[in-house]
C-alpha cells in the first residue's frame, strides 16, 4: 500500500489534500493523471448504466439539501445519536443498545459520560469481535455524521441545511418528478454520480474512506407483484461483476461476493451483499447491493405528507414500488484499479492499466529533442493521433527515462520517431508497456494498428 500511495505522489494520481497548509486530515486531491483515469471511470459507469441502458435514466441533484430529507432517511436521527466504537475491529454501535443488548439495563435519558461508565464498570464485550473483552471501546460520542451547511444569514434552525450524506435521497425525492417528466414505466432505475459527505472520525487507507467522496449509486424501481426481486438481483450481480472485470479489467480472483449477516443488514432490508476487493489492507466493500423493499418512497411519503405512489396503466392500480440499490465508491475504484494493475518488475514499476481507463493511451517521442526535423515529423505523428486519443507528448531527457515514466503512469503504447523514420521506411517504433516489446509499423498504418489495439 506504501508503495501505491508513493507512485500515486510521485506521478501525480493523489496527493493529500491541502498539503501546503500542513494538509487536512481524511482529504485528497486528484493530480493530472489521476483526475484523468477518475474521469474515465465515472464516464464508464455512466455509459454502462445510464447510456446503454434504455430502462435506467440520469439525475444530478443537488448537494445542499433540506434538513426534512435527512431526517425521513433517518440519518439525522441515527447519526446523532450517542455511538461508541470498538477500537479492535472498528464495530460501531448505538451505546444504549449494546447496553440494552448485554445487561437488560435502560439507560434513557442518561448522558455519554454516564453511559461510559457502566459499558467500564459491566466490562461489555464487544458483540462484533472477541479481542475487545470491554478495555477497547472508544468513548461514548454524540456526533452528527452529516456536514451541516448555514444558509443565509439566519442563525438557527430554520437556516440549516446538510451536504448530502449520500447520493441515493436524490433519486427517491426526485422519484415523482422523473415519473412525472419522462416516458418511464416500471421496472426502471435512476442514476446518479456525484460527491457525498460524511463527518466520519474512523480514518481510511488512502481514499478509501475519505470524509468527502463520491457516489455511484442506482435506485432501480419495480413493482414487487409483477417483478421477482430474487431474479432481478442476481441480474444486478452479474452487471456489477461483469463492471468490474470486464470493462475496469480487474483480476477475478481479487473478488469475492459477501452476504450481510442479520445483524450488519438494515432491518427494512431482505438481502444485502456486498462485491469486495482484495485491497493491500484486507478483503473491502467495493459496492453494496441492497433490497431495500419499499422503505425509502414510504419514509419520504409519511414525511413529506405526498403521495409518492404511481399507476399501474393496466389495473389502474396505485403502486408504491420496491427498490434495489447497487450502490459503489468512485474512489475505491480508482484505488482498486491502481493496486491490481501495480506491477514490480526487476528494472521497473508497471501501472498494467486496462487501456480504456489508462490516462493516456498513447505517448509520442522525437528521439532526440534537438534534432528539428525529428521533431517535426513526431509533432505530426501526435497532432493526428490527438485525433482520437488522449495522446502524451515527451521529449525531455532520453528515451530509457520516457518509458520508465510512461510504465508508472500506465501508458500502454509508446511511439517513437528517430533517424530511420526520416531516412528510410517512414515507419515508427512502438513500444507495448507489459511486454515492452518493440514492433516498426508505418506511419501511415498508424492509426489502424491503433483501432486493432485499442478497443
Ligand atoms: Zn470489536
């Protein structure tokens, strides 16, 4: 992990966030390269799941949101009440349960500091895990995990607004207007890609946990009389599974599905797994698919005081529909994608990078920097691939080092004009970063051979 985080520095992916101010704990910023692979990722997964999909549409919402739809999600609730962690696996739990739960005590009414010393003095074991036998639980805490946002110039309640905690509320207060505005029928979904906020105390690994970060989440909507939600959600497995290692490239075998057990599983869902990856730390939630029956539109219906139901155009029938949620970490994709394609060979450091998500697919060099006319023709050479790919122009130091850079940068393909080119066939060298062979292929070939390699 080390080692990902220093060439992430060292090329440009991730740096920490405000580091000229000494930084800021939990935040990063994305350097030119990785702003790039980010923004292919984000791009595939909207082509993946919005464009080539004519039963899922696309909402982007806002990220200052009403005080009234984090309390009908229940965040502002759940989130502000009294928590204590487990320092061992880092299990959090809602301090009066895990005393309810372990010595039948109620403790209504009864401040943090005083619920502190009974889970001491009862020495409560922590229900996740058996290292913490009661000496490893953090304080009894009382915090909000959302990001409370002060509008206008009222102090006070009524200008109180959050940085939305999560992306998926977007789709279910928007679920009337999109059914209103658009031609959708059930079973249909909504998408959206955009950053969330999360006040969260436990630090993450590099971006993998970050207190702001970004979503990709779709809420799909079906009518639980006509659709089969066991069905539907081994579909959603598939599409996720084939996300990740199909079109992101990622190795199979750092994979793995894993069901929630009853007790980690929100109450109002039926079944809950989540995709993991084989990060450097341990096996990681990647994405979460969660059944989540009818619970959010209900929440927000009883909220709001709105019908939220729609009309079955056969039956003339008010349906409130069901909903399953795939929903996935931006950044931990960007981070998983980095750690499977770090590769250590004797003589250099390899980004083997799927070329649809590598920052740039192509790097073009003039051999010698000096030589005008060698200079001239790779220009040309990198004006017309420009064309139609993200193509890197080099020319500073000698060739050896131009490679050793693209290697860590991901580069699948570099191309290099010299005396040759100029002097005898018009042919180039490309160079493939995992095999670092070399073949001559004709300039005016060029961009077939490309079409070949890069699909
Ligand atoms: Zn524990």
């Amino acid at each position: 992990m080390d080692k990902i985080v220093a060439l992430s520095k060292r090329r440009g992916f991730i740096y920490p966030g405000s580091e000229l101010y000494g930084g800021l704990a939990n935040t990063y910023d994305y350097g030119p390269v990785g702003a790039e692979l980010l923004r292919n990722i984000r791009n595939l997964w909207w082509d993946t799941f919005v464009h080539k999909r004519d039963d899922i549409v696309g909402i982007d919402a806002s990220l200052i949101s009403h005080q009234e739809i984090w309390k009908a999600s229940g965040h502002t609730a759940g989130f502000a009440d009294a928590m204590i962690d487990c320092k061992n696996c880092k299990f959090r739990i809602r301090a009066d349960h895990l005393i309810e739960n372990a010595i039948g005590k109620n403790v209504e009414g009864l401040s943090p500091a005083e619920m502190s010393s009974i889970i001491k003095e009862n020495n409560i074991v922590c229900p996740n895990c058996s290292e913490n036998k009661g000496d490893k639980w953090t304080q009894v805490r009382k915090f909000n995990l959302l990001f409370p946002v002060q509008m206008g110039i009222v102090e006070g309640d009524q200008g109180l607004a959050y940085l939305r905690g999560e992306t998926a509320q977007g789709m279910f207060v928007n679920f009337k207007n999109v059914t209103d505005s658009t031609r959708v029928r059930l079973p249909f979904g909504i998408a959206q890609l955009g950053k969330s906020f999360r006040n969260e105390i436990t630090p993450g690994n590099s971006v993998f946990r970050t207190l702001e970060f970004e979503q990709g989440e779709i809420e799909y909507f079906f009518d639980p009389k006509k659709t089969d939600w066991e069905k539907l959600f081994e579909e959603w497995k598939k599409a996720m599974w084939e996300f990740v290692t199909e079109t992101l490239g990622v190795k199979k075998e750092n994979l793995r599905w894993r069901e929630h057990t009853d007790e980690e599983r929100s109450f109002y869902s039926k079944r809950t797994e989540d995709l993991e990856y084989k990060f450097p730390f341990g096996f990681k939630e990647l994405w979460g698919l969660a059944y989540r029956t009818d619970y959010d539109l209900s929440q927000h219906q009883k909220h709001s005081g709105k019908e939220l139901t729609i009309v079955d155009p056969h039956t003339n029938e008010k349906i409130l529909p069901h909903v399953i949620e795939p929903a996935v970490g931006i950044n931990r994709l960007f981070l998983m994608v980095l750690a499977d394609a770090y590769v250590e060979e004797e003589k250099r450091t390899v980004l083997k990078l799927d070329p649809k998500i590598a920052p740039y697919k192509i790097a073009v060099f003039p051999l010698l920097a000096n030589k005008e006319e060698l200079v001239k023709r790779a220009r040309g050479v990198y004006e017309d691939l420009r064309q139609n790919y993200m193509v890197a122009w080099d020319d500073r130091g000698n060739i050896g080092k131009r490679y050793l850079y693209q290697d860590e940068i991901g580069t699948p393909y570099c191309v290099t004009i010299d005396f040759d080119t100029l002097e005898k066939d018009d042919s180039v060298t490309v160079r493939n970063r995992d095999t670092a062979q070399q073949e001559r292929v004709k300039i005016a070939d060029l961009k077939d051979y490309f079409k070949m390699k890069l699909v």
